[in-house]
C-alpha cells in the first residue's frame, strides 16, 4: 500500500526461501553469512567501491515498514479524529476497516499508473476516499466534516511516524563506506518534507516518489529514475524494501538486485541484513570462499 501503514492487500507472493543468513535475497542467490568482518578479505584489492562492495554503487531503500512506521497505528489516529469529531469508533476496527478500503482503492487504479496525482481531487481526494470507504466499512455515512483535512495534516507531520531503531546506525555505516543512498517510494508528495523533519533526508542522493514522477513500483521506470539521477547502472543498484511485488519483484525487472527486509514485530534482521549481504558480497567478488 501507501507507505503509511501495513495495510497493503496480503496476496503478495511468498517464493523467496529464507537463507541461513536471516534475510531474502531479491537476486535469487543464496544468502548466507552473519556478521560483517572487519577490514577488507584476504586477495582483495582495496581502492575502488566496485571492489569493496561487490559492484554495488548505490542503495535505494523503499520508505514505510523499511524505514519508518506510523505511530500510534493508523487505526489509532483515524479513530481518535473521528470520535472527537462525532463518529465513534475503535483503533483495531478501523485498522481492518482501513484496509478492506485501501485494497478496495487500489483496484480502482489501473496497474502501473501513480494512483495519487490521477485520482480525482488529487491526493487530498484520493485520501477522502479511502477515508470515505473506512467510515463506509464501520457501518456509517459520509466522515464528519474537517476529519479528511485533518488526517491529511496529522500524517505530513513527523510526530506520527518513528523511525525503526536500526536505521540511523544502518544508514551512517553504509555512509562510512562510501555508499551513496536514495529512496525510491510510492508516497505523494509529503514525503520528502517528512524525511527532512524526521532528520532522514541528509543519508541520501535521489528521492524518487510515485506521486512525482507519475508511475509507482513495480513499475520498472521508477527504479530507472533512481539509477539515472545517481549516474549509475541498474546492475549496481541494491534495492532494499518490504514487499514481495512492489520492491523484490520491481526491482529485479528494472535490473536492480534486491533485498526483502523481515522485521517479524521486531524480531527479524531489519536493516541489520543490508552490511551482511554488502559483506558477503564483497568476500564473494574478491574469491576469498575456500
């Protein structure tokens, strides 16, 4: 779905077999290993980024459930604007009515158009919607008056959102080695404001949103937007994401290689699995596996 929540539609794929290493590889290899080693392997040639980090020379991430996550939940805002404003409800219904209307939304759209600029109203109309078909789902008529407008601005605003606990760590380790950063994300066009204000902005080179480029992932051409702004090959994009359609199975038609981040409610790698697959990549492109 939109990078707010988890309320994507749940029939995405799940064909990609878990490594021992924890973690999915998009590329369909084999991803082993653990911990990242340090100094460069054994018959490694230092100097260029191709040779350290195994022909990788960006990283793009996907936004919402990979770098951040809405809180409270999105049924918990939704339900607390809507009561004080005359329709009461509770967070964990709404969390189920909002996502029977943003899968309901979604097949409005025809695939691979940007949903948010080419729905009626714009974004702002295209959320009126999906709130409109959550208050449906609960039972009611038409939202109280001011609750779309209001919900738009609580959701642009970084008090609503926390970013994961890795992530900062992740992100400045990746920095230290050189590698350049992006984030391509089907988002409208609050989120480069967000990422400012939630301090994200600084990590990374081009930010590609759905909403500004006028296609959405899986579409292909949105990965190619990313690796043409960062002066690079497709080939030498590591995408990282949470969805099997929208990042593993877009970025590997755009050429890209690609990893599925597994939280599992904080249990999984998170972003911890992007140092481990550049580390196994890197011993593998120097021949240093006996």
């Amino acid at each position: 779905m939109y990078d707010l929540s988890r309320g994507a539609p749940a029939d995405r794929p799940r064909s990609h077999v878990a490594s021992p290493g924890g973690f999915r590889d998009g590329s369909g290899a084999s991803a082993g290993g653990g911990g990242a080693a340090s100094g460069p392997p054994r018959g490694c040639r230092s100097g260029t980024l191709k040779d350290s980090q195994g022909g990788v020379r960006l990283v793009t991430f996907d936004v919402g459930g990979t770098l951040i996550h809405p809180n409270p939940s999105v049924g918990a805002v939704y339900a607390e604007v809507l009561t004080r404003r005359g329709f009461a409800c509770e967070a964990a219904d709404v969390d189920s009515a909002f996502e029977r209307a943003w899968e309901a939304a979604a097949r409005r759209v025809p695939p691979a158009p940007e949903r948010y600029r080419r729905s009626p109203g714009g974004e702002r109309g295209y959320w009126k919607g999906v709130l409109k078909g959550t208050v449906a789902e609960l039972g009611g008529g038409e939202p109280p008056a001011g609750a779309a407008e209001e919900l738009f601005e609580r959701f642009a605003q970084a008090d609503t959102w926390r970013v994961y606990p890795e992530v900062p760590e992740i992100l400045e380790g990746l920095a230290q080695r050189g590698i350049p950063m992006g984030v391509i994300s089907n988002w409208d066009s609050r989120l480069p404001r967000l990422l400012r204000e939630l301090d994200l902005r600084r990590h990374f080179g081009p930010i590609v949103v759905s909403s500004l480029e006028d296609c959405e992932k899986p579409d292909r051409r949105i990965f190619l937007v990313a690796a043409r702004r960062a002066g690079v090959r497709p080939e030498e994009v590591l995408h990282v994401g949470d969805r099997d359609v929208e990042d593993l199975e877009g970025a590997r038609r755009a050429g890209f290689r690609a990893l599925k981040v597994e939280r599992h409610n904080g249990e999984g790698a998170g972003l911890g699995l992007v140092l481990r697959w550049l580390e196994r990549e890197k011993i593998t492109a120097c021949g240093s596996i006996p």
